[in-house]
C-alpha cells in the first residue's frame, strides 16, 4: 500500500494529473481508506511543494500544476467520503477577499457533503460584503471561512463582525493553514478545525 500512497505522492509533486486520478483510484480499489490517501499522501504533497516553493526551489506554474493534480484526485476521491446521514445543516463557504486557494475549500466542502450537510459554496477571493449578502440570501446553519495567507486571515475579525451585524447569533467556523485555535477565539469566530475531516465533526459539533 505505502507504494501506492508514494506513487500518488509523486505523482501530484510532479503535476500528473491522470496519474494522480488512476493512483488514487487503485488506492481506492485496494482497500485504502480515503482518509488515508489524503493524510497519508495528498496532504504531504502538497506541504512538500509549497516547502519547495519556499526554499525558491518550485515556482508558481509547479504550484499550479500540483494544484490540478491534487483537484483530479480529489474528484475521484469524493464519492468515497460520504456518510449515510442527511439533513444536517447548511453551511455557507468561501475563502476570503484577496485570497484565490480553493484546495483546502473544496475539501472541507466534500467532507461536510459526505457528511450529509448541504453547502453552498461562494468561492474565492469573496468580498465580506459578499459573504454578508450570501448570508441573508441563504440564513445558513453554519458560516465557513477559508483564508490560506497570513495577510488575508487579517479579514476574517471584518467578516465575523460584519454578518454578525447582521446576525448576532451567527455560528461561524474558520480555518486554513496559517489559522491557528488562537486566531479564530480571537477573531471571535465559534469554531476552528485544522483539516476537513475534523471540519466536518466541528459543524457537527456546532449544531449540537
Ligand atoms: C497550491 C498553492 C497555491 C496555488 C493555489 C491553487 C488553488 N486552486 O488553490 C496558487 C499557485 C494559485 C497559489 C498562489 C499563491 N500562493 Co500559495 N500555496 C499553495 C500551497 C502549495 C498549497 C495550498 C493547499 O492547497 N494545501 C492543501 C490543502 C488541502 O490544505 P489547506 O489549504 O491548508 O486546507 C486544509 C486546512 O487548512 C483546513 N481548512 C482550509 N480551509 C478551511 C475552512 C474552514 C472553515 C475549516 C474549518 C478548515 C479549513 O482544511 C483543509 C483540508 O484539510 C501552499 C503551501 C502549503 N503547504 O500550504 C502555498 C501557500 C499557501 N501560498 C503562499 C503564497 C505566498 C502564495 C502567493 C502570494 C504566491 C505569489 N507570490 O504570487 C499566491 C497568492 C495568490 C492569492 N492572492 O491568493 C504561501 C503563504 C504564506 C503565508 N503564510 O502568507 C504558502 C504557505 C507557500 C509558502 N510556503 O510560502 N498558491
């Protein structure tokens, strides 16, 4: 097995995306758990580039090839996360204004879906005003934000206040790499989780 999870590895680093759509797929097939292939090969690869990426040794276009890889192997992963209850909740989602990753979303995305909740996802780079008009539009259960920069997590205090001007019992949930448990108390936010599958038990832990 750990030869398939190198292989899935190796094949996001290097941007092969049917390699990395056929890998995790034979992964699948051979009884590795979803989560594994996430935690055990997806996760670190993409903590791998972005190390190279600081050390200058990747560049943008590696980081964006990467990303595709990862997507593709996501999509053949999804259907495998889902768990067999409905009706949980509705969580809104984006990743905040200035900020264009949508990995992290996405996944947290599909696990709180393959945990029966339902999203409406407002993608990236999303203006707070935005997020306050998708909150009134929809009146979800749950707010999620994303926010992968350290200059960009300085937005998600403006949203918190802004639809909770709107709402004050909003419940809110936010993550990313560079938030932290400590950042999320601080910006007032309910609930912070550090990867998509402890997302999902967070929002569920939220709505009670
Ligand atoms: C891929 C990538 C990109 C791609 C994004 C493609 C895409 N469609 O998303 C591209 C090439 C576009 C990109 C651009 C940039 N990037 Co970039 N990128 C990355 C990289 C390599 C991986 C990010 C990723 O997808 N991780 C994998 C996912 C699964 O993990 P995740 O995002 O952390 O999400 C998990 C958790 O955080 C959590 N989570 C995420 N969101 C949420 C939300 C909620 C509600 C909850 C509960 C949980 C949660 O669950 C997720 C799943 O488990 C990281 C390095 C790294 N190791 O993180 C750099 C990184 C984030 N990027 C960085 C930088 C600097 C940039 C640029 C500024 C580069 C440049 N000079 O132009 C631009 C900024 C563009 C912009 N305005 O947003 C820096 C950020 C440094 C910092 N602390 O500010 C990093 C850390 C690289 C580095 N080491 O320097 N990037």
């Amino acid at each position: 097995m750990q030869d398939i999870l190198d292989g899935i590895r190796q094949a996001i680093l290097a941007g092969e995306e049917e390699d990395a759509r056929r890998l995790v797929g034979d992964g699948l097939e051979k009884g590795l758990e979803p989560r594994r292939i996430m935690e055990g090969a997806m996760m670190p690869a993409m903590e791998d580039i972005g190390e190279r990426f600081s050390r200058g040794e990747a560049f943008i276009p590696e980081l964006i090839v990467a990303a595709e890889a990862m997507q593709r192997g996501m999509e053949v992963l999804k259907p495998h996360l889902g768990g067999p209850e409905r009706g949980s909740g509705l969580v809104l989602l984006g990743t905040v204004h200035g900020d264009i990753h949508s990995i992290g979303k996405n996944l947290v995305r599909m696990c709180l879906e393959g945990t029966g909740f339902e999203v409406v996802d407002v993608g990236e780079d999303v203006k707070t005003e935005r997020f306050v008009e998708a909150y009134r539009e929809h009146r979800p259960d749950i707010l999620g934000l994303s926010a992968l920069l350290s200059s960009t997590m300085q937005r998600i205090p403006e949203v918190v206040e802004a639809v909770r001007a709107e709402d004050k019992a909003a419940v809110i949930m936010v993550g990313g790499a560079p938030v932290t448990q400590e950042f999320a108390d601080q910006s007032g936010a309910d609930g912070y989780a550090p990867n998509a599958f402890e997302a999902a038990k967070k929002a569920r832990e939220l709505l009670g």
